[in-house]
C-alpha cells in the first residue's frame, strides 16, 4: 500500500513538469486511475513526439516559420505568450494527471501566434481610423476644414503612407480634406462641378469699392506663418465703405468669426467666378454684408475658428453689385481682397506660401488697361507676385466722363438672314421684332431684343468689332450668353444670348462677321439666338433697336432682309397681320429704345 501511494506522488511530481504546449486524451488518464492497469498507464506515459521544426538562427531577428493545424505559415513570437484566463474543459499547457472540468489558464491564442509587425500594422488601421472618423464627421455635418487643420490631417496621411499604409485608402480621405477645405482645392485639382464652364481668365470690369477712400493698396505677398499671402490689404482708414462685385459672382463659402473674445466680429467671404472653372475672390473683414449674404450665416459668430461652411443659397451679384460694407480691421483698417487660379499653383508657390496663397494670381492684371493702371500706380510692399507701375503721373482712376461714350457701329443682324431660317407652321413667329409682346414667367413682358427662332445649326456672327467681356454658361437653357464691348471702358455692351459652342474667348478681339458660335437651344427642331444694345447708364440698362446704330452704308441693305422676311414669312401663314409694320419706327423696332 505504501508502494503505491509514493508511486502516486513521483508521478505526480513528473507531470508537472513544463513540456510544450499540446491537447492530451483525457481518456487516458481516466485509464491510469485504475489499479490494475499500471502497464497500460506506464506506456500512455511516455510523451509523444514533438514535431520537428527548423532550427532558428541565432542571427536572424525573424521567427521561425511553422505549419498551423490550417496549413497556414505563421512565425512563432519571441516571446512566451501571455496566459489568460479562457473557460476550458481540456487541459492545455501542462500534462495533468487529473482533468479539470473547471477555468484554466490557456494561451491566447494558440494556433495562430502574431507575427512580430502586427501591432505595428494595427497600430496604423488605428490612426487611421481616427483620421477617417474626423474627416467623415466634417462632411456629415457639411461643414468645412480650416486651413491649419486640414494641413494636419494631410500631414498624418503622409505619415500613414511613407510606413506602408494603403495609399488607396488614405487618398479617398484627401480628396474628402480637398473638398471641404477651400482653400486647398486647388491641390487635388478640385473645380467647380459645373461641367460647361470656360477654362479661360475672367475680366474684371466694376471697382471693388469707392476708389476715393483707398489710400493705398499691400500688394500680394505680405509674410506670415502661412508663408507670403495672396491676398492684398485694402486700406480705407477705419471708413466704412461699400464693397462691390468686381465681375459677376457666386457666393461658395465663408465664415462669421472673431479672433478672440474681444475682437469684433466680421466675415469671410469666397465667391466662385460665374461662369469661370478655375477663379475664386476672397473678401475678409466684412463688417455688414447684404441680407441675403448673411442670412447663410448663423448670428453668433466663432471664436478663433476660422473654418467656413459651404452655404445653403448660392447667391449671385452681378459685376458693381454691392455685397457689403466694411472698416476694415481692428486697428489697421484695411480689409482682404485676392483672387485665385485654383487650377495652378502662381508665382508664390516658390516662396513657401501655404494653402490657397499658392493659387493667388496679381488680380489688378484683370482689370482693363485704364483700371489696371489705376490700381497698380496704388500698390506697395512686396513685388514677389505683381508687377508696379512706373507711371509717376497723379492717380486718376476711369469715369464715365474718361470712358467712351461712343455706341457700337452695327455691321449685320447676329445671323444670316438668307439661310438661317427654317420655315415651319407650328411657329407663329420665327423673327420676334425689338419691342414685341410675349408671355413671360411674370407675365407679359416687351422684348428688348432682336430674337430668331433659327435651324439648329446657324452660325452666330458679332454684329461689331469688339473685345470679348463675358462668356458666361446659363444653366436654365443649357447655353452661352456672349458679351462684347465697341473699345476698353466703353459703357456700351453688345449681348448674344443663347450660343451654343462658343468660339471666343474672354479678351479676344473680334470684327463684325467673326463666326462666334452657334444657335442656342429651343427644341422642335429649333435654335434659338438674340441680340441686344444697351449702355449702362445711372439707374438702369438703357437698350436700343439694333439699326439705330447701324453704319450707314449697309442699313438700306439690312432694311430690306428685314422687310422681306417678315413679308415671306406671313406669305408662308397665310396672316398678313403677323407683324404690325406701321407702328415700327424703323423696320423689325416697334421703338427705339427700352430700358431693361
């Protein structure tokens, strides 16, 4: 009896003994309790063998590979494995005498141990996951990245990248940055959604403000911790000014904000350029901006946030519309205006300036000759983006005194009459005189136009010579409006209105005759052109009957096609009350003039 109970205790001893982790039949064990099978218990004893391994070279700081039960190749960690708790009814890690049907300790997990770079790599799907949580929150709630923030998280995608992150997965984060911040558009090629803008330079045509309170202009490129900005400092000496439209805008995205509890609160403004892919202005320091630009501002301004949001109503000021009034800055009393190229990075990019700085472009360049100068003779600081005038004569700015009041020379009708028309009786009218009444959205309205319902592919022809001012892409008819000026600083403007394809370009030069693109949408087999005359005068755009300022050599000739179509065209119907000839003034104008 004692034999056994000391035979008992030996192999008790034994069992402990650490051996490699392996599962073990506790089957068995249940054997080895009996007492008369101590033969078969001894040979159950004897450990099997452990599966051959390749030796690990004591140089290499990789592990060793193996085969898992799945026949996957994994390494083994260098380290032993930290034991947890795990419910268990078979005993792992050690030979038992006994099996346990309560908690053990066992490795977690075993069969398929980490590879070394694993918490490196989960470390990085973590930042990740940090980065995409706040990049996703900021489009969620549509609000915008400021400039200081959107740089950081770039910054950490960089990071991701240069240790091995997907780069197709930290690139859809970047494009999202780009969007939501306006500033940095520009770099991923961001640019307007409107697919049928014009890749050419704007013409800036109105003042920013009354020139009369402008001491001088900082040109682009003051130094600050963003590198040379791209932005000019308007100072107006603390006056409350208006500020205006310098061409035709929409309102994108801005902020009401404060530096600090203290300061004063005032507005950030970007406007994308109608009708322009690429162009952006930027007004700051706005103190009061029209109703309907504010309205898409809360009224309690941020504090030292400067992040914008996009807005809710894209509002549109025409070229000398007023959008505010403003100070400027507390104590300067100056206040921003830049203008940017988002498609390209300018003249800044190579000093070191951040963000939005690196598209600015010298945004007196855009203004006309007379204006240009004007603005420039005011610039001072630094010369890194545009270039100063020599001129030392006084500074005088274009009025309509200096402008030239001289009308356009009218040399054709904005068409061929001769084989533009297509007769067709569902028309009641296929040329609508200057003056004639049509239904209108608001009712009826008196046409300040010469209007052709056209074959779909007529040319449209510049009935002047001229410098192109405006193309401008209109989405409620899907076509172009073309605007020409007679000379620089003419107030007279010559409008196409409903041009497909346009061949011209802001700032190019045309003659009467030049083929500047084609009809205009209308359907029914249809296209659709017209042509207007006005000039701009104190209260509102005054137009005039085209043959009004028709050259003298050719209105007889043009009289006449339009005498003998409107005579064909009622021939055609079988009505030869169509056209109210004797209450024209002059052939096709039922007046003179119109003010629109």
């Amino acid at each position: 009896m004692k034999f056994f109970i000391i035979l008992l205790a030996t192999l008790t001893i034994i069992s402990n003994t650490d051996v490699p982790s392996r599962s073990f039949d506790t089957s068995a064990y249940q054997q080895a309790l009996s007492w008369r099978s101590f033969n078969l218990f001894r040979r159950q004893r004897q450990k099997p063998a452990l599966p051959v391994r390749s030796p690990i070279p004591v140089f290499s700081n990789t592990p060793a590979p193996i085969r898992t039960p799945e026949h996957r190749p994994v390494n083994m960690p260098k380290s032993r494995e930290v034991v947890t708790p795990t419910p268990s009814s078979t005993p792992t890690g050690k030979w038992l005498m006994f099996p346990r049907t309560t908690d053990m300790p066992t490795a977690s997990p075993a069969l398929t141990p980490r590879a070394s770079h694993e918490p490196a790599q989960n470390n990085l799907n973590q930042k990740f996951r940090t980065l995409e949580d706040e990049v996703m929150g900021v489009k969620q709630k549509k609000s915008l990245f400021s400039t200081d923030h959107a740089n950081r998280i770039l910054r950490d995608l960089n990071d991701l990248e240069n240790n091995g992150y997907s780069k197709v997965e930290t690139e859809k984060l970047r494009q999202i940055v780009y969007e939501f911040t306006p500033d940095l558009k520009k770099q991923s090629g961001f640019t307007t959604t409107d697919q049928n803008c014009i890749k050419a330079n704007p013409v800036l045509v109105a003042d920013i403000t009354d020139t009369s309170k402008i001491q001088k202009i900082t040109a682009p490129g003051t130094a600050s911790s963003e590198g040379p900005k791209g932005h000019s400092f308007i100072w107006t000496n603390s006056v409350k000014v208006p500020v205006y439209a310098p061409t035709d805008i929409i309102l994108d995205s801005g902020s009401y904000v404060k530096d600090n509890e203290n300061a004063p609160a005032q507005y950030i403004l970007w406007f994308l350029v109608k009708g322009y892919c690429d162009f952006q202005v930027k007004f700051d320091h706005i103190d009061e901006p029209i109703e309907a630009v504010r309205k898409n501002f809360s009224s309690i301004p941020k504090v030292a946030d400067s992040r914008g949001t996009q807005v809710a109503d894209k509002v549109e000021l025409r070229a000398g519309e007023l959008l505010g009034y403003t100070k400027g800055n507390i104590p300067s009393g100056n206040w921003d205006f830049g203008m940017y190229d988002m498609s390209k990075e300018g003249p800044l990019a190579q000093y070191g300036s951040q963000a939005s700085h690196r598209n600015a472009v010298c945004w007196p360049d855009f203004y006309s000759s007379g204006k240009r100068e004007f603005y420039k003779r005011l610039l001072e600081g630094p010369r890194l983006l545009c270039s100063f005038s020599s001129s030392s004569e006084p500074q005088t700015q274009p009025s309509p005194a200096t402008s030239s009041n001289n009308p356009p020379v009218i040399k054709n009708l904005g068409i061929n009459f001769d084989t533009a028309f297509v007769f067709l009786q569902s028309e009641n009218k296929l040329f609508l005189e200057y003056g004639a009444e049509v239904s209108g959205p608001s009712g009826p309205k008196i046409l300040p136009t010469f209007e052709y319902r056209t074959a779909p592919d007529a040319d449209v022809l510049a009935i002047s010579d001229g410098i192109v001012q405006k193309v401008t892409y209109q989405n409620d008819t899907s076509d172009y409006e073309i605007h020409i000026i007679p000379s620089e600083n003419s107030q007279w403007t010559i409008g196409h209105d409903h041009v497909n394809n346009p061949k011209v370009s802001v700032g190019n030069r045309v003659k009467a005759g030049d083929i500047i693109g084609k009809a205009g949408n209308m359907g029914g087999g249809l296209g659709r052109t017209e042509i207007m005359i006005w000039v701009s005068e104190a209260t509102r755009p005054m137009t005039y009957c085209p043959l009004k300022y028709f050259d003298p050599q050719l209105l007889d000739q043009y009289k006449q096609k339009i005498i003998k179509h409107m005579k064909d065209w009622e021939d055609f119907k079988g009505n030869s009350n169509l056209y109210n000839e004797q209450k024209h003034i002059l052939p096709g104008c039922a007046y003179e003039k119109i003010a629109d």
